[in-house]
C-alpha cells in the first residue's frame, strides 16, 4: 500500500529522535526497531500526533511539543518514598518504570519511578517528562491500513502478527 499518510484507523512507523530544552539527547530509535502506533488512539503523545496527521512515508520534520501537549505539567506534592519491602521481593525495579496504583475509587493510577533513596524507592504520579518541552526529529517510515483486530485492541501488532504487547 503506498500513498496513505497518517490518519485514523492506518498504523503508522517512524523513526525518532526526542531531545529537551538544552538539546540534549532524551530517547531515540535511531539504530535501532522504529517505533508504530495506531493513529487515533492516543498511542504517542497528541503534540506528536497532531503533527504526525497526513503525512506520509519519506517524510521528515521537527515538532516542539508544549508540555500541555506532551506528558503534562507537573503536578502534585512530588516524590513519594515507598519502602522496598512494599514489593514484591522478585520485582525488578528500575528508574523510570511505570506502575499502576489502586485507588478507593476503583480506577488505577499510574505512577512512575524517579529514583531511589536507601532502602526507599520513589514514586510520583507525574511522567518523568512532565513539564518538558519536548523537541521531535522525526522520519515516517510506514504507513498502513490496521487491521481489524488491531483497531478492537487499540494498538498495532507488528509486521509479524505478534508485536510487543501482552493480551
Ligand atoms: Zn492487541
């Protein structure tokens, strides 16, 4: 399929690089797997997809991303330190991982993991990019048609059929 570009119901794949403020290199896919998502989803941040709307492969640009658009302003009283032993002892924790937290009003939180303090980890419920500007290169390597399967889940599954997502 050539000549879709991005819009609801295609999944698209690009690769990118996300730098801050000072220029400083945040992530990247460079060298390595481009990243897909399924447009109309809220999949990548809505800054970005915004931007990313009807264009096509072959097709490079920059995008600024206001936090409002991005991960969020910060909010919220800040870290909070949670003992270790709150863990399960056979979870991995790592700087930057995301949970989610139940909550007395049923819906789950998400929070995220900035660091930790002696035998303490430190959670927030801010993204760790929260109040960032973020500054997108970007190179749309594909774009397609979901399939139908893939628009009931939300996300796309990948060139092989299975992709990185757990059902
Ligand atoms: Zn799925």
């Amino acid at each position: 399929m050539t000549g879709l570009t991005a819009a609801d119901g295609n999944v698209v794949t690009f690769h990118y690089t996300l730098r801050d403020d000072d220029g400083d290199i945040i992530d990247s896919s460079a060298g390595g797997e481009p990243l897909d998502y399924l447009h109309g989803q809220g999949g990548i941040v809505p800054g970005l997809e915004k931007e990313i709307a009807g264009k096509g492969v072959g097709d490079k640009f920059n995008v600024k991303v206001e936090p409002k658009d991005g991960y969020g302003e910060v909010a919220g009283p800040g870290p909070r330190a949670v003992p270790r032993d709150a863990f399960p002892d056979d979870m991995e924790i790592e700087e930057g991982m995301q949970f989610f937290v139940p909550t007395k009003s049923g819906d789950p939180v998400p929070v995220w993991v900035m660091g930790f303090q002696g035998k303490d980890v430190l959670i927030d419920t801010n993204h760790p990019l929260a109040g960032e500007t973020l500054h997108f290169e970007v190179e749309i390597v594909s774009v397609r048609a979901a399939t139908k399967e893939e628009i009931a889940h939300g996300h796309p599954h990948g060139p092989d059929g299975h992709g990185h997502h757990h059902h």
